[in-house]
C-alpha cells in the first residue's frame, strides 16, 4: 500500500514516523511531501515544498501510485490536483461538525471547552466538510504540548484503523451533519496581545486558557511594555479560589 504524508506541522510529522515505524516490516510504503519543517529522509521518498505544488510535484505523486494521501495538519488549502490522484485525509482537532475552520484548539479554549475530539474526514471542496472515517473524544485540559501529544496518539490510533479497513475494502464514513457546523477563523498573531483593555474585560481565567493554547510554534501570548518592549507569557497560574 502506497501512502503520501503532506507534513508541515511538528504533530503530524510524529504520527508519520510512527506510522511508518510500525509498518517498516508490511507492505506500506511512504512518500513524504514536507514545507515549513525539516525532517529526515531515512529510506523513504522525500519532496520538498517552497511555497505551493507545481506541475513537477504533482507527477511525482501521481507516479507514486498513492492509495491515500494524509494531508494531516498541512497548511494550505487542498486543491482539487491533489484530491483526485487518491482518497485525501485531514485530521480535525474539534467534534466536527463544530469549530471547522482554523485555529481549532485555540477556539475551542478560548471558549471554555475541555473535552474535544480528534476527527479524521475526507478532504472536500468546502473546509472541514468531507464525511467523518475516525472520531474520538480527547481532553483539552492542560497545556498545548499536553494536548498535542493526546493528538498525536488518536491520530496514530485512528489512521492505523483507516488503513486496516482500506486494506481490506471496508472503509466506511459517515457524512456531517451540516446543519449544526460552526465555523471560525485562523488567528492572526496580533491576537495574541494582552491590551489594558482586556484586564477590564476578561476574568483570570480567559487569560490562563489564552496563556496554555498559545505555545509554540504559534505567537505566544504577549504584553507590550515601554519602549514596545514585549513580555512574553509561557506559563501561567491560576487562583481558583476566586472564580
């Protein structure tokens, strides 16, 4: 079974090298397409990506004959190129249909959510639309790195089911129920700055959710200070005494 892996995120580069860890003995072979992040080749295909796929990076999929594409956490929007040299995956960190869109697990914090799921779904035409293959809920308490790894575990978890079933031609999916879809933008960097304003609007705990979801390698949370000196927040505590 042939698997193309589009990697741009630290996350989905651990589900992949666990991937093809356990399948190094079986059949499966991996081409692996990465921007923005450096990885080993090891022995498997390696494309590299600038900024966009051109008509060479295409060939070069199609010639690999894929059985799935796991476009897990990539950056960009899936084109129709893409989608119909083989079945294309994403993986979704939110109970789909809720919180399509980006930022995900930064939306879902900010609005108070400490159980979640992880959703892996064909990719489709409109975002986060294509029909559910794997769900499965998740805690979103603690902090990022925390949630990250719960992530990477369901979505190792999750693509081994999908395969197995590929495999065997029993994959089935469920479409989503489009009625009750939210939708949210990707946040901008500029939103993670704390204003004088927002000590008067929001409560302790606002902060401390905003604080535990803005860790690297998105901007982390930040007061400007004299001079547009910046103070970076990483870790918080917070008094529940008071809520």
């Amino acid at each position: 079974m042939n698997i193309v892996s589009l990697i741009s995120r630290e996350w989905s580069y651990e589900i992949t090298s666990k991937l093809i860890d356990y399948y190094k003995s079986k059949t499966n072979s991996f081409l692996l397409v990465t921007k923005n992040i450096q990885i080993k080749k090891g022995k498997n295909k390696l494309i590299k990506i600038n900024k966009k796929f051109t008509t060479k990076h295409i060939k070069i999929i199609e010639s690999f004959s894929p059985d799935l594409i796991l476009a897990y956490g990539w950056s960009d929007y899936i084109s129709k190129e893409i989608r119909k040299i083989a079945p294309c995956l994403i993986l979704h960190p939110s109970k789909l249909p809720k919180y399509r869109g980006g930022s995900p697990i930064q939306n879902q914090i900010l609005d108070g959510k400490i159980k979640s799921a992880v959703s892996i779904i064909y990719a489709e035409e409109n975002l986060d639309s294509g029909n559910i293959l794997f769900q499965e809920d998740i805690s979103f308490d603690g902090y990022l790195n925390e949630i990250l790894n719960r992530i990477i575990k369901k979505g190792i978890k999750g693509s081994k089911k999908i395969i197995k079933l590929k495999k065997l031609n029993k994959l089935k999916s469920v479409p989503q129920n489009h009625r009750l879809a939210t939708f949210y933008n990707r946040r901008k960097p500029i939103q993670s700055k704390i204003s004088l304003q927002d000590f008067k609007k929001f409560n302790a705990r606002h902060f401390y959710n905003l604080v535990r979801g803005l860790q690297e390698p998105y901007p982390l949370v930040y007061i400007e200070c004299k001079n547009k000196t910046k103070l970076y927040l990483e870790r918080v505590l917070l008094d529940k005494k008071n809520e």
